[in-house]
C-alpha cells in the first residue's frame, strides 16, 4: 500500500513539473515574441544596397564595415529646415536608449547618410553630428561626392530624393531597419505620433538574437 501510495504521488509531481516546464517554456517564447513590435516584419522588405562613403574624419566607410550590426539607416541633409534636425534629435534617444539597453556599438549602429555632399562635407557633417550629441562609436555620418549618384544609393533604399530650384531637397523621411544579414526589415515614419524610441530600441534587440 504504501508503495503504491508514493507511485501515485511521485507521478503527479512528475506531471506537475512536466506542466510547469511547459508553461515556463510558452511563457518564454511569449515573453521573446513581446520584445518586437508590430512594426517589425517577420519577411524582409528589400535589401540594403552596398556603399562606400566617407565619415566624419574624411575616412573610409564600407557597407561591409557593419556586417553583423543591426542598423538604423537615415538619409538626410544637414541644412534641412524641417523634418531632418526633429528625426536626427529623436534618434538621438534612440541612441540613449541604446546604451541602456547595451546594443549601442557593439550590436547595433545608426547610420546617417546625407545626400548633399556639396554643402555636407565631413566637417560640416561632424559639427552637426556633435550639436545633436552623436557617440561617434555607434553612430556614424557619412556623406559622399557626387550628388546624384546619392540619390540613387537612396533611391535603392527606396528613399525618394528631388531637388528644387532653391537648392532644397524633397525626400522621404523614414528610418530603415536592417539586420544583420543586411535585409531592410521595417520602415519607421517618425512623424506617427504613436511611433516611441524604445519600440525601436525593442525592435534592434529583437533582431540582435536573429
């Protein structure tokens, strides 16, 4: 009797920690869907087309240079009057949050290319990246030489690039994810109201695991 009675018992404790561990498991993959948000695509939707410009120093700078990374890619003008400064400043929580998060640089980089290498040169582009507070070690600002071969590095990022007879540029004005293996994943639209840093910094974690 007294077998049978611990028989029972050491069953149900089985079947108990049987049940916990999957509950603990579904908790767990539930708690790793959580960390992405519904702006993130399970599918790529593009490629990120290689460069090589040049940053802040005057140096060098590869798309190669950020295998492995998660990026935040944005392309802009420094002498925007407009959209460009409001979004360089919102990324620039991004980048604080970032570092708390501990993806800044070493997981994760931003990327700000400017399209207007007549006007943004590397210093004029290292002023404007030090008046918004960019860390240099996980931001980068890159510019190049010919304007419209810039516009057709954006326009293969599906970014659209005109220039009006002022010398003002129209562009569209989102901020691209891409993983690690170089697939855009997402668009950001940073003039959604609804649209927070720290779903971004979510979603760069989320693919730093990929």
């Amino acid at each position: 009797m007294a077998g049978g009675f611990w028989a029972k018992n050491w069953f149900k404790v089985g079947i108990t920690v049987v049940l916990l561990a999957i509950i603990a498991s579904f908790a767990y993959k539930l708690y790793g869907q959580e960390q992405a948000s519904a702006y993130l695509k399970d599918k790529p939707v593009g490629t990120a087309a290689p460069f090589e410009l040049t940053d802040t120093e005057g140096k060098k700078v590869s798309s190669s240079d950020f295998d492995n990374k998660v990026k935040l890619v944005y392309f802009f003008f420094a002498s925007c009057p407009d959209v460009c400064p409001i979004t360089t400043n919102f990324l620039s929580k991004v980048q604080d949050e970032m570092k708390a998060q501990k993806v800044f640089g070493d997981k994760a980089d931003i990327v700000s290319i400017s399209f207007d290498p007549a006007r943004d040169n590397p210093a004029a582009l290292k002023e404007y990246a030090i008046r918004n507070r960019a860390d240099f070690t996980g931001w980068k600002f890159l510019t190049g030489t010919d304007e419209q071969a810039m516009a057709q590095l954006a326009k293969k990022y599906s970014i659209g690039v005109t220039k009006d007879n002022t010398g003002n540029f129209t562009h569209s004005n989102v901020i691209l994810l891409v993983d690690k293996k170089g697939q855009i994943r997402t668009y950001y639209n940073p003039g959604r109201p609804d649209l927070d840093y720290k779903t971004i910094v979510k979603d760069i974690k989320s693919l730093s695991k990929e």
